[in-house]
C-alpha cells in the first residue's frame, strides 16, 4: 500500500506527534508498505529518507503562544506536488484542525483520508470564526482516530460527528529489555519532562518531597528533562537539595534504562494531556506508576488497576500515596505485572494493525488519493477547476 | 445606473458561485457516504460469512453451532428493512458463543483454527470501525443538508436523505481483548 503522511510540525523540534509519525512510518515501511512523510523541516536538517520537507515553519502568534506553522502560496504549492508524485492509496493527516500542512492537504486532495486528532484542545475563539471553512475541510475526511476516549469525546463536541479510538503506539520490547542502571536503582522516584512547564508538574511534586523524605529519609528523585535546575529546587529547604538529582535532557536508550531503573515512576502533569505516552512507556519497563488523576491519564492506566491515581495538584495525597507504595513491595510488584500484561494493548503490533484495518476499510472500492483541480493532471489548465465546479465541464 | 447594474450582476455571479461551491461539497459527501456504506457492506458480509464458516466446521459444539448458523444465515439473507436487526442478533449470538476466552481456544486449536479466529477478531473489530466512520459521513451530510441555503434552493436535488446505519455491534469480550 502507498501511504502518504501530514505531519504539522517542524520535523527538527522533538514532539509527541512527530515520534508518533516516526515510529508509525518506520513500522509501515518494516511491513513493507511505501511510507512518505510530509513534514515542515529547515532545508539543511538531515531527514531520513522517507520524509518530504514542506519548507520552513513560520512562528506566528496563534491561540496565545507562537506556533510553529506552514501555510501560504508556496505551502499548498509544495502540498499539491507531493499528493501528485506520491499517488498514495492512503493519505493520513495529523491534527488536521491546526493551521498548518494538514489542513492544506484536506484542501487540496480528494480521495481516501484518514486523520489523527491528537490534541483536545477547548474549542479556539478562531476556530469558531474559521468553522465553516473548517468543516469544508473536514468533511473531507473519510475516518478519523482520536487517540484515546477524552480526545474523541472533545472531538464530538467541539467539530460534530464521530471517531474511532486508537491509542498512540509504544515500542514495549525496546522498554521491557532495557538494561537497567545501577546508579539510578535503590529508593529512586523518577520524573520526565520540561522542568519549567508547569503544566508537566514538577512544582506540585517538589511541595510532595519533603514529606515523601520525612517517612523515607534514603530516597532519592531523579528528573530528566530540560530546564532551568536551580529554579526548579527554589522551594526546597536547602538541606533536602541533595536528595534531587536532574540528569538533563536523556537519549531514548537512557530513558528506557531509567525506567527501569526505577522504585516508582510519577507523573504529576497537573492538565493539558490527551494521551499519556510516559506511563505506557514507563509501564512497558516494568515501573510502578503514580500519577494524577486526569481524565486521560485514568484511561491510559485502565481506572486506576495498572498504576495508582492521586487527586490532581493535591500534594498532600501524592506524598501518601508515594510512601504507601514504597514501604509495600509487594503491592508495587502487583501494579508492575498488570502494567506490563495492560501494555500489550498500546504495542505498535496491535496499533499499527488496527490503523492499518482502517486505511483498509477507508481504501476499500475507493480511488486513489489525487490533488484537486491539478492544473496539468488533464491538460484543460487551472481553468478546469472552475468548470466543473460550474458544471461545465464532462468527464 | 450602471455601476448599480454592474454591483447586482456581481453580487448574483458571488451568490451563483457559492451556491456552486456548496453542491459540489454536498455531492461529494453523498460520494463519500457511497463508498463508506460500500465498504460497511463488505465488513458485514466477511463478518457473516467467517462466522457461518465457523458454525459449519464442526469445531464449535452443536448448539453453538446452530445458534450462530441461524444468526449468520439471518444476517446475509435479510432484506434492507431487517438488516440492522439481523447483523445485532448475529453480534449476540457471536457474544454468546464467544463468550469465554476457552472457545477462542478450543477454535484456535483446530486445525486451521488460528486463521479462522484472526479471521473472525479482524471482523468484529473492523464492522464498529466502518460503522462509525459511514455514520460520521451522514451526520456531516445531514448537517449541511438541514442548512437553510441548501432546502430553499434544492441543492441537493433527487438524492434520499442520508440514513444512520443503527445496530448493536459490541464484539464478544474474548475477541476483543486486545492484551492477547
């Protein structure tokens, strides 16, 4: 099968999308099937060889940040020709609502498409505006995957109609056979992520450590993950600094060794997350798993039987649900076999197969995927467009 | 004079166009109900007929089979009226016979078991996939067509008003655990 896939941001920035987009292409092209990857990238970042560069993102204020987003003349241009060389039998669009080359390609294709939402973001003031020329769009979609039950739900309510849910995909073998670090064992409690993002919720742990030490004096938290360090202990009394140690930023291959490394992993992300990948990554290495009880992180650990839930930014509830964990092995071994059994379930072997069944199902007596209105595909010029759309021209 | 001549003959040439626009968006979501409901179709019928397989290889017990036989002989012969009831009492009876994990076994163990059980598990994993995605295609065409421009200029000419495809199609819990 000749698959064709949108990815919306820039290719050099790592991102949840993009490694989705990454493993799924690389398990594709292991089955056998022909995988192009159209993505923004900068003209000089070396791409693997399965990705197209869209140009440049441009960073534009939108919906209150600076996103980094494709768009304009030379875009569509440069969406147009990748539809017409690739004839794919498939084309999958991630975040197709973003601004970006997703939503070019909606506009220019037809044909068999499939799109991941990623995000459930509360509806934006814009996309209101932009409502109808969305749905234009949109409805062009022939099936759409929301990433877990909360993205579809949002999905429903904020854009209208329905979606099949596919869990974002886990390499379990590489987390599982990890070898574990004997610098990183012994009463560790672990932490991934930027360290300066609230939202990731380091501060609410760091208000959870001193009594975590009080009960268990020997423990120490490691954080991987970028940011400023010195900020980050700030709250910290000063005698309590050493039991913090950040690693920094850190390769896949160490994080997979530092999960399973790990006494217990938490995740204190306080909002803002779809999915979870961290706690079926952590849960694939054999970690016990503490985390809030957001409505997509309950999800991941199947209401609260393969990892432990805490009330949301309660400090107080995740410093005793942590030292209950840790002065129980018995019970952190318990969460760690039904992690890794509930795991199986967000292996790329059975996601990639079920969005395979949907490319099946969507591809299925259908065309192949062209660019609309091709200005040489029949010879007629631009004007062609026109005149079918005023019902003047026959085929 | 003129120049108000020439603004109406805009606007009307702008309202053509438009009007223009929103049949061509209408006749390519009745395309794409087509296709989604083509492909619904095939889901159902490699559903039915993997399951009457099943019921006639002798590997079930002969209750079973006869329960599913029924339902799955039900399914592929029922008119359009009682194709919805007929495909959820074939999701039922796949429910009943499938109920425990030691069927899914005893099935795969036969010889050519293990193919007729992915067989089966790809079905009843893929009917509620098409099911959703031609449901999601007629909500957007209804949508458009209950539109106010759409109705007062009949933009959407002889077409018969798109239909949901309503039926109960939970697949059996041995099937669909995904962890296996």
């Amino acid at each position: 099968m000749r698959i064709g896939i949108v990815c919306p941001y820039s290719w050099d920035v790592p991102g949840g999308v993009q490694f989705h987009i990454r493993d799924l292409a690389e398990y594709f092209i292991r089955l056998g099937h022909e995988v192009s990857v159209l993505a923004p990238a900068d003209d000089d970042t070396p791409l693997p060889p399965y990705v197209v560069s869209a140009g440049r993102a441009v960073p534009v204020p939108y919906n209150g940040s600076v996103a980094r987003l494709n768009f304009g003349f030379l875009s569509a241009a440069r969406v147009r020709r990748w539809l017409h060389d690739g004839a794919f039998d498939v084309v999958h669009i991630h975040e197709p609502t973003s601004p970006s080359l997703g939503l070019l390609t909606c506009w220019a294709a037809r044909g068999p498409m499939v799109a991941t939402f990623h995000t459930s973001n509360p509806r934006s003031k814009a996309m209101i505006a932009a409502y109808s020329i969305l749905q234009a769009a949109l409805e062009k979609i022939s099936a759409r995957i929301a990433v877990s039950e909360y993205a579809r739900r949002t999905l429903v309510e904020h854009l209208g109609g329905d979606a099949v849910v596919i869990p974002n995909g886990v390499d379990v073998d590489f987390f599982a056979k990890a070898e574990p670090r004997p610098e990183w064992q012994g009463d560790t409690i672990g932490f991934i992520g930027r360290i300066d993002e609230p939202r990731k919720g380091l501060p609410v742990l760091m208000k959870a450590l001193p009594k975590i030490l009080a009960a268990r004096p020997q423990t120490r938290l490691l954080v991987a993950g970028r940011g400023d360090e010195k900020e980050a202990v700030a709250s910290l009394p000063a005698e309590l600094r050493s039991r913090v140690e950040f690693l920094g930023m850190i390769s896949d291959e160490d994080k997979a060794r530092f999960l399973r490394s790990l006494d217990l992993y938490i995740a204190p992300n306080t909002g803002g997350e779809s999915f979870g990948i961290i706690l079926v990554e952590a849960m694939s290495a054999g970690a016990p798993v503490l985390a809030s009880d957001l409505d997509a992180f309950a999800q991941v650990l199947d209401g609260g039987a393969a990892g432990e839930l805490f009330a949301n930014e309660d400090a107080d509830a995740l410093a005793e649900a942590a030292v209950r964990l840790l002065q129980d092995p018995a019970r952190r071994a318990e969460l760690c076999e039904r992690g890794s059994t509930h795991v199986r379930r967000f292996d790329w072997s059975t996601v990639g197969a079920d969005i395979l069944s949907v490319y099946e199902t969507v591809t299925a007596g259908s065309a192949a995927v062209a660019a609309e209105d091709t200005p040489d595909s029949d010879g007629y010029g631009w004007g062609s467009g026109l005149r079918a759309r005023l019902g003047l021209a026959r085929d | 004079m003129t120049a108000t001549l020439i603004w109406i003959l805009v606007a009307l040439v702008a309202i053509g166009l438009y009007l223009s626009w929103t049949a061509g968006r209408l006749d390519r979501l009745h395309a794409r109900i087509d296709a989604a409901r083509a492909a619904l179709d095939a889901q159902l019928l490699r559903r039915a007929s993997v399951a009457q397989e099943l019921a006639t290889s002798g590997v079930l017990d002969p209750a079973a089979s006869i329960v599913l036989y029924e339902a799955a002989h039900a399914a592929r012969q029922a008119e359009e009226e009682q194709r919805e009831v007929a495909e959820s009492e074939l999701s039922q009876a796949l429910r009943a016979v499938f109920a425990e994990r030691e069927q899914v076994e005893a099935v795969r163990a036969a010889p050519g078991g293990e193919e007729a059980a992915r067989e089966l598990t790809e079905a009843v994993r893929r009917v509620p996939m098409a099911r959703r995605f031609h449901n999601d295609a007629v909500g957007a065409a209804r949508r458009l067509r209950e539109h106010r421009k759409v109705r007062w200029f009949r933009l959407a000419g002889h077409a018969p008003f798109p239909m949901a495809f309503e039926m109960d199609d939970e697949p059996p819990a041995a099937l669909a655990d995904r962890a296996s």
